[in-house]
C-alpha cells in the first residue's frame, strides 16, 4: 500500500518501498490518478544485491514523473 503524507502547505507526498511495488504498478498508479510524486528517500535499506539492482531500477523508471516544488 502507498502511505499518504499531508504536509502544512496541503502538498501530499507519496511513499512506497521497493519491497512492495514494483516500477510498473507505480507507473500505473500514478498515471491513473494523476499524482505527483516526491522522492523522500527510500524506506528500507536493500538487503542484498538483488534488493539493490531491484531499487535502482524502480528508481531509473520513475524518472519521467513531474516533481512538483
């Protein structure tokens, strides 16, 4: 599930862990709801190698989403 931030300014961020979502299913969530997206950080720390290449890849595929300031 994607946790929901409100911040003071009314702006919302958007987190997810790369355990959890793949690139895909975020890349259609956010076109089906016409969301910005907020790169926070990453919630969880990769556990292996797989882990890493899996986040860096996740990380390379959202590059097209708008970041709004």
């Amino acid at each position: 599930t994607f946790s929901q931030t409100t911040f003071l300014n009314n702006q919302t961020a958007w987190l997810a862990t790369p355990n959890t979502h793949t690139a895909a299913s975020m890349r259609q969530y956010f076109l089906q709801h016409d969301k910005y997206i907020y790169i926070i950080g990453v919630l969880e720390k990769p556990a292996n190698a797989d882990d890493q290449q899996r986040l860096n890849q996740m990380l390379n595929s959202i590059q097209f989403l708008s970041v709004s300031s």
